[in-house]
C-alpha cells in the first residue's frame, strides 16, 4: 500500500493590480535596491586612517635641483696653484738653497734671508735614511740633536752679539738644517768605505769643515754680524763634529 505526503499548496503571488489578500499579500517580499559601488574615496583597508592617494597628490616634494650648482663650479683646475705651493713648499727655492750649498768658497746668503723647514726636514731625512741603510736607527736620535744644536747655536750667537744681533731661532734651525747637506753626502759615501779605518776619519773630516764654514757664513751674513766669526764657526764646528760622529761609529 502507497504512502501518501502532504503537500502544501504553492500559491504565487499576483501582481500590483492582484488580489491583495490572503496569505500571498503578507509573503510579498519589497524589491532590493539596485547594487551600488563603493565611493572611490572609501578606504578599502579597514586599519588605515587615511588615503594613500589623497596624501600622494597633496604632497609636494621638490627634487634636488644639481644642475645649476654643477654648472656654477669651475671644472677647469689649470687655474688652482700647486698643492706643494698651497702648503708653502716652494720646490725651485729649496733647489736654489741646495746649489749654494754646494759651493763651499761662495755661499749664496741672499738665499737664505727666507727661512724654512722643508728643506732641512728632507736633509735630516736622506741622512737617517742613509743611516738606516748602514744599520743604524737614527731617526729620533738627529731629530733631538738637531733642535738642541739650533738652541746651543741661537744662545751662542746672541751672547756674543748682544743687542746687534738679529737672529732668530727659526732661522737658526734652517741654517743647520741647510748646512746639513754635507753630512748627509758623508752619510751616502760611508756605505761604500770601511768602518773605522783613517779614511773615514779624514773624509768625515772634509766634510766637517766643509758644513762649519757654509754654515758660519751663512749666520754671519744673515745677521749682519762679523765681529768674531771664529767663535761661531768654532759653535758649528762642535755641531757637525757631532754629526760625524754617528756616520764614523
């Protein structure tokens, strides 16, 4: 025997001008409105306060303008002076310092009326460089005796000039430096002769002489003094005598 199910009645609604009663006007459902899209300036990340493109157009960054600082420098450099002259080393005036040196009978003094350190400092370099090519570390060694020999000869000097002398200490250690160059030619020849032998000891003896006359004349004439030039030179003399002696031993 079939089973039977009870199927409720399906009751479509009428239209507007239908029948309103019953339970088909209660059922009756109000049309949804038609989809809208989102405003463009709704922000579509929940956790952000603020719009990204709103803040993009509002923002005015100017880019760095190098165009008109680049072309307001001078690219040309034939115009800067030399590095060397910038920091006060005049190369052509230690050259001509040098070749008057060379020239023991007739030191040029007008030369050295303009005092300067750099080239005592390259002398008393190539001597303990020539040094050291003996094994001998002298570095610090002629650096010291170097200063002491510029206060001993600055002290001498004014003693023996009193008020008419007119040199100073600056002068003083360029002077000694200059008349240098003599020791260290001595300290170049030493590498070819034997140590301790007596002709090293007369060699080192010429140049002693050689470096305590240039330097002699060269204080005499720079401080327009030549009342006793035998006991300045006599100062030298004690100076380079000294100098000889780390070339000799």
């Amino acid at each position: 025997m079939s089973k039977q199910f009870n199927v409720p009645p399906v009751i479509f609604p009428s239209g507007p001008g239908g029948d309103s009663g019953g339970p088909s006007s209660a059922a009756q459902r109000h049309p949804m409105p038609p989809f809208q899209p989102r405003p463009a300036a709704t922000n579509p990340i929940p956790f952000m306060s603020f719009d990204v493109g709103s803040v993009a157009q509002s923002a005015s960054f100017s880019a760095p303008q190098l165009g008109p600082t680049i072309t307001s420098a001078n690219p040309n450099f034939d115009d800067e002076p030399p590095l060397l002259e910038e920091l006060g080393i005049n190369t052509k005036h230690i050259w001509s310092k040098t070749i008057s040196i060379l020239n023991p009978l007739r030191p040029n003094p007008n030369l050295q009326s303009d005092a300067d350190l750099s080239g005592p400092f390259l002398f008393f370099l190539a001597f303990g460089l020539f040094q050291l090519l003996a094994g001998k570390f002298h570095f610090g060694i002629l650096l010291g005796w170097a200063t002491i020999s510029a206060v001993f000869l600055y002290i001498v000097f004014n003693m023996l000039a009193g008020r008419n002398g007119g040199l100073d200490l600056y002068r003083c250690l360029s002077l000694i430096g200059y008349s240098m160059l003599p020791m260290v030619i001595l300290s170049a020849l030493s590498l070819f002769v034997p140590q301790g032998g007596p002709v090293i000891l007369v060699i080192a003896a010429a140049f002693v002489v050689w470096s305590t006359r240039v330097c002699a004349r060269l204080l005499v004439e720079a401080a327009s003094w030549n009342e006793h030039p035998g006991l300045v030179a006599y100062a030298c003399f004690l100076i380079y005598t000294l100098f000889s002696l780390l070339v000799i031993f």
